[in-house]
C-alpha cells in the first residue's frame, strides 16, 4: 500500500467529492429504494439516560448480550491502555474498558440477572440523536446462502471472486483529522492512484486471467445479495460448506438494487425477497440493473464458521449491529428499540434488545442508523430481508467516559 501524504491527499479530495461512506465489511446493503440519503454531515448528539428510559430493559436475555460483548473484549484487549476506541476516540481510551471487560468474564452463562447487574454497574446509558433527532432507520442482515462447485460446470457458471493484488486500500484516519473512518479503495497505474474497474467492467472480463475465481455458484442473484450482505454460506457440490466473508471492495459509488429497480417495482416490494421475485420473472434483464450499481465486492474464504463483522469477530446472531463508525465505535453495546417483522405472516412487533457494534456497511450512515445481524437460517432471510423503519437507541459507554 502506498502510504506517501501526496497520495493519501489526493484519495481524500476523491472521496470528499464523491461522498465517500466508511469502509463496508458488511457489504453494501440496504436495497431498499425508498431510503432517504443520510444527511450529508450528520452529527451525534448523546444525552443522558436512565436505566429505566430504556423500553423493555428488565425483559431481555442479557446473558446472551455478554457473549457477544466478550468477542468485542477481545480486539480491545489488543489495544493499549491510551489508545482511542473508535475512529475519533468517541468510544474513550481502552483503560476506560477494561473494567467492564472482566466484570462481563464473570457473569455465568445464562445469568441474565447477574448480566443486568453487571451493565448497570459498569455502563452509563445515553439515548442517541442525529441531527434530524432520536428517530432513526434500522434494518436487518443475514447470511446469503448459495450452491458452489470449485469448478465451472453446467448451472455453476457465475464466478466468486477473491480480492485482486492490485487492489489498494487507504486508511485516511492517520492523516486527515475529521476522516471519520473513511477508506479510500483504488489502483496503481503508472504511479498514480486511480479508480478500480467498475461491475460492468468486471462482469465483462476486467479481471479475467488473474486466477481470482474461488469457486462458481449457479444464481447470480445469491451472489448479489452475498455482496449487499457481505458473507455468505456456500453448500458446495461435495456436500462440504464453505463460509466466505468481505476481503474488500472496488471503492465504486454504491447504488442499491432497490434503487436501480425505481419505477419496476410496486410499493413494498423493495425488500430482497420482492427485488428476487422481480429478478425471477425478468431474467433476461438482470446484467441491466444490476450493473447500475457500479461497486463490487470481492471475498476470502474464512476458517471459522460464522460471520465475520468489520471488528474481525464472528458475528452473534440477534446480538450484533452494523453502525457507522464515523459515530460509534466498535464494541459499543447498544440498546434497540424497534419493530421487527412477524415471521411467516405480515405485520411487525416491538423488538427491543441489548446488541454489540461489530460490523459496517456501506449503507450504514448516519448518527441514529443501525442494521441488525439476524444469522443464517431461513427466519434471518426473511427478517433481514423484510425489516427497514423507524428506531431508537442507547449507547451504553463505560462511566469513565464521559461526555
């Protein structure tokens, strides 16, 4: 990677023109045509709570909560004690989390009394407001599930592809001061930084010869939907499962499925099981809409099961979200007060629960804007792929930081 200032300089100037969103292991959901853009400089306003502000706080299974905490404990005991946790040190330094790390070792699985002790002790609730206020948006996020051969062969013609050499990744954090976790994506050529190949480019040969190719799935709208999710689960034809998980991005503007399909679709329908439906009884023009969003995903195939958020921890089922991290950092819980959909009939129920900021994603932005990982089975396809509206939430910082 090119680390010269020139360099990073210029990157910066791209991406202040395009707008450019944070680093996206999540993928790049959502697809949802009707989502509004997020304010252009949104900005996070924390107030203080009370234990009993939070909706629902005494009925949840918390000990399920600090399961998924400790996996973010993990990555903050790598930090030293003065470093910053988050992109701005908005999450305090990691000394600050220390505490609260060993009194969560110490609650025994299933105490969901002893864990609520526990939060209460070693946590300060604050609701959280944008600029538009408390109210935000929240979807969900699941893992794709696909069929694979390591070769291409009869329906496996639609190649996963790995991350290029050629591909560079530029952390601007270090060197511009309000960056805000941005990462700039490109290539060199000829000594200069330039945009990557577009999907269209790629889909047309782009990369061909380059021996990227993973394996070979037999729909390429499971491939679709693997890159707005970032990971996916492949059932392979030797009966084995692979698990694949974000490597990186071409950097390209992201536009969502959903977005692409304005006018195609009838209301409701921009959730993923709709933009599926449309996608099988209009085959013929798949390449046409998709390739209107010009970002691509590329992945690596992990060595653990599960999947993994932008943290590098295996994500918890129900108890992991994707933030923006210009706003949060990694670790932070996180309390949730929204609807979720019914599963196996229409309408929604109040939802509310402790999660953990562990993952991004591209259509991740804003101060009050959340994606809920739901996990791998048939009921997370539909509550990823049905939920989006309106929500609240509750930070829940160490009381050694202050703000």
């Amino acid at each position: 990677m090119m680390r010269a200032a020139a360099v990073v300089a210029l990157l910066f100037a791209r991406a202040a023109a395009a707008d450019c969103p944070p680093e996206a292991s999540a993928g790049e959901r959502p697809g949802d045509a009707a989502e509004p853009p997020p304010p252009a400089h949104d900005q996070l306003t924390l107030t203080k709570a009370t234990w009993a502000d939070l909706p629902g706080w005494r009925d949840d299974k918390l000990a399920e909560a600090v399961r998924s905490f400790l996996a973010s404990c993990t990555k903050l005991a790598e930090l030293d004690d003065s470093a910053p946790v988050g992109a701005d040190g908005h999450g305090g330094i990691a000394k600050q989390w220390r505490h609260a790390c060993a009194a969560a070792a110490k609650v025994k699985d299933g105490d969901d009394a002893g864990a609520r002790a526990m939060f209460e002790a070693e946590f300060q609730p604050w609701v959280a407001a944008g600029k538009t206020g408390p109210v935000g948006k929240l979807t969900g996020y699941y893992v794709q599930e696909m069929r694979g051969s390591k070769t291409q062969h009869g329906a496996f013609k639609y190649p996963v592809l790995a991350r290029p050499s050629d591909l560079v990744e530029v952390d601007l954090t270090p060197f511009i001061r309000d960056a805000h976790a941005r990462r700039i994506w490109g290539k060199l050529e000829n000594g200069e930084v330039v945009p990557y190949y577009t999907r269209q480019e790629i889909r047309k040969g782009a990369l061909a010869g380059k021996g990227l190719e993973l394996m070979y799935v037999d729909d390429p709208v499971d491939l679709v939907f693997a890159q707005i999710e970032g990971s996916a689960k492949v059932k392979m034809e030797d009966g084995s499962t692979v698990w694949l998980v974000f490597a990186g991005k071409n950097g390209r503007a992201y536009k969502g499925v959903g977005a692409a399909l304005k006018g195609e679709l009838k209301p409701g329908e921009g959730t993923m099981i709709g933009i599926r439906k449309w996608f099988n009884e209009h085959a013929a023009r798949f390449d046409e809409i998709v390739d209107q969003n010009a970002s691509y995903v590329f992945f690596k195939i992990s060595k653990e099961p599960g999947a993994v958020g932008s943290e590098k921890v295996i994500l918890t089922t129900r108890r992991s979200m994707a933030i923006d991290r210009a706003f949060i950092a990694h670790g932070t819980p996180i309390w949730v007060d929204a609807h979720a959909p019914n599963v196996g009939k229409t309408g929604t129920s109040p939802w509310q629960h402790l999660l953990v900021a562990q993952d991004t994603g591209g259509g991740i932005l804003g101060a009050v804007r959340g994606d809920i990982y739901w996990g791998d089975d048939r009921d997370a396809e539909e509550l990823g792929g049905r939920m989006g509206g309106p929500g609240r939430y509750w930070l829940l910082l160490p009381k050694g930081v202050t703000k």
